[in-house]
C-alpha cells in the first residue's frame, strides 16, 4: 500500500516583480542576484491576498485534474492567514469539501516534503482516503523590503497534489522518506518577533523583527550538506542509486545550492530541474511548482529534497505519474 | 611544494574551475573572479576535503591563497 499522486495544480500571482524593480530601493543590482542566487523575478500576491486565496486556486485546479474530491486537507505553509487558526479548515470549506480533517503542517521551506509524509501517514493509518496537500506561501508578507540580504530571496505561490491510495510499486507511489531537524540551529533562520516568545509589540516593529533574519551562510553550507545527506539516505531506503534519478526536483532556494548539492551527489546537470529564476524561493510551494514546470515524463524516477527553518530537511522519490491536465 | 597548498589548489581548480596559471599563492579570492558565495563552498570544501572548519568570520579575513593555507594548516589541516 502506498500514497499515489493523482493530480497537480498550482497558483501563483499575476504581479512579476524583477531585481531591476527591487534594485531601485535597495543597494543591489540585477547582476549581484542573477549570480549569486540564480533568481531573475519573483511574484507578489497584492495586498489583500492571502495565503489560503493561493491554496484555493492551486487545490481546485488539483482536484479537477484527478477528478476526484478529498477527505482530508494538509496545507503546508509557514504563512498562515492569521496566527491562529491554521488555514487548512477554510481552504477547505472554500473549496467545497464540507467538513473533513483539515490541519496546516509548518515545516517551512521543507513543508512540501514533510506535508507528502504527512498524506501518506493519513492514507496508510487509513483516517483518510484521498488528502489534498497544499504548499502555499505568502513569503513577501514576512520579507523585509528594507533588507538587501532578504528581500530578493522570496516570493508567494501554491502547489497542490491530491493522493489516494494505491499499490506500492504504482506510478505516482511516493516515498520512502527521510526526515530531520535541527532545532540548535533555529536562530540561524527564523522570525524573531510576533510569536508566543516576544510579541510584536511595537519595539519589535521598530528593530523589523517582525521580519524573516537569516545568516544566510551558515544556511547555505548546513543546507549543502543535510540535502546530500538526506538524499543519499532516502536513495539507500529505496534500493536505488544515484545512476536510477532520472530527475533531481530540490527545494528552489538558490540555483547555486542546487547545483553545490547535485554535485556532491553526482546528479549530472542535464538532470536538474531549476526553476528558481521565475518565482524566487516559494518555501513550501517551491516543490510543488518545480513539479508542474519540469515536463516530467511518465515513469521518470524523481528525487524530491529540502531544507529550510528550524532547522528541517526531507527527501522522497517518486516515479512520475501520467497525470491529466489540471 | 606545500602539500595544503597543492590540495587548495586542486579544489579551486576541480570544483571551482578555475585556471591552473591564475593559482599562486600570492592571488586573493577577487583576482580569482571568486565571489562571498564561493567562499562560503570554499569553506566547505575545505571542511570535507581536510577535515578543518573554517568558520565564516575566519573566512571573511582570508586574503590571499598563502593567508589561507596558513589558517588551514594551524586548524591542523592534513593533506
């Protein structure tokens, strides 16, 4: 028995913002974030949007494309709409589900992964029968467009899958998984204000540490090196080697981590897939929007990898469902 | 030749692509066209390749080639 992918969909909003459009406020140009992060634009919801308007639109389009309705919902997303509660009872009540299991999972820029893990969890342990899980992500609302280091980083998104059961061994079977975390390393890339330790009083405002801070090298290298880790531990868990990815789908943070992580693991370029250059780092629906834009070929054997807040990384492989279109 | 070096060396040429010519001990990052991020996977290609950390403030005040398998070779670097 395993959880089966049967339909993809995905949101993003209309707005492109390019480096040049962030460049003419901040002390960077187009160049410096071409080379060091391989992102050439992002998407900005407009004010007003949230994250479950994301995750509605990207879980209606999956649904449609697997035809089938959904007993449970997980949205990944460490942008909720309002602290509390989570999104996932709204996404789905608005998506006409009525009143199934509905839950948010938070594991930052490693949701998407842990999110599938989740889905499996509930298909195997038979509480339900087919679960829509969303990664979406509002990322420009906790951005400080102040922060050169920060602010080309991210931008807003969803992609969705629904899973049902089905036969391990099936296209679109998902797993085994490797998941970790590394909560000594929390500060090294967090909000520091407006949660349960230090409120966003208005102090906090004032020293914008309402704000996503991260030391982004010490992010990149432990990035680097539990993404090769965890993806070798999850090949070994499989019986496959290195030889058997067809592709390489990695959490879309920065082309220059993908490409340190491929390397290390021996994934030649031609299989690769990198799309950081349209949408920036999505977070929890960088994955899920690579999926849609790869072209993948129907049994392609798929390597799955993130790492983000927390510190969090996961792995799993799919091999590529033929999938209608959403 | 100091073997740190020849090590150094070979990481900059293999994993950075960088011209065998352009390497000398004198040569800093910059004239190596090796920008912060590079310093950063330097770092960690030090740490696997010679089993030595090099912390990234220690990296920050790395000039020179010779500066660096200095350091390497006071973390206990073996080549």
């Amino acid at each position: 028995m395993s959880a089966v992918i049967r339909g993809l969909g995905t949101a993003v909003p209309d707005r492109v913002v390019t480096n040049a459009e962030l460049a003419a406020t901040l002390d960077t140009t187009d160049e410096w974030v071409r080379t060091r992060t391989g992102i050439a634009e992002r998407r900005i919801a407009e004010v007003g949007t949230a994250t479950a308007d994301l995750a509605v639109e990207a879980g209606a389009e999956a649904l449609k494309a697997a035809g089938e309705q959904a007993d449970a919902v997980v949205i990944a997303t460490s942008t909720p709409d309002r602290s509390l509660p989570g999104v996932g009872p709204e996404v789905a009540a608005r998506l006409g589900l009525g009143t199934v299991n509905a839950f948010d999972v938070n594991a930052a820029c490693t949701g998407f992964v842990y999110g599938l893990a989740v889905a499996a969890g509930l298909i195997a342990g038979d509480i339900a029968d087919r679960v829509l899980l969303v990664g979406a992500e509002t990322m420009s609302r906790i951005t400080d467009f102040s922060d050169r280091s920060t602010a080309v980083l991210f931008g807003d998104g969803a992609g969705a899958v629904l899973l049902s059961r089905g036969a391990e061994g099936d296209q679109g079977a998902v797993g085994p998984f490797d998941l970790g975390s590394d909560g000594d390393a929390s500060d090294l890339l967090c909000v520091p204000a407006g949660g349960s330790r230090r409120p966003a009083d208005p102090d906090a405002i004032a020293a914008r540490d309402t704000f996503l801070q991260m030391d982004g090298r010490e992010v990149y290298r432990q990035a680097v090196r539990r993404m090769v880790a965890s993806s070798q531990k999850v090949l070994d868990r499989a019986g496959l080697t290195v030889a058997d990815v067809d592709r390489l789908v990695g959490h879309q943070a920065n082309a220059r981590i993908l490409d340190a992580v491929a390397d290390r693991l021996g994934v030649a370029p031609e299989r690769r897939f990198v799309n950081v250059a349209r949408y920036g780092n999505t977070s929890a629906a960088s994955i899920p929007l690579a999926l849609a834009d790869a072209d993948l070929e129907p049994g392609e054997q798929v390597l799955l990898t993130a790492f983000g807040a927390g510190m969090t990384w996961g792995s799993t492989v799919v091999r590529w469902p033929s999938l209608p279109p959403g | 030749m100091n073997p740190i070096y020849e090590k150094v060396k070979g990481v900059l040429v293999d994993k950075f692509g960088v011209e065998e010519s352009e390497v000398t001990p004198e040569a800093s990052f910059e004239d190596l066209d090796l920008d912060s991020l590079d310093l950063v996977e330097f770092a960690l290609a030090a740490e696997e390749e010679l089993g030595v950390r090099i912390s990234d403030e220690e990296a920050e005040q790395l000039e020179t080639l010779s500066d660096t398998v200095k350091l390497l070779e006071e973390k206990g670097a073996s080549a």
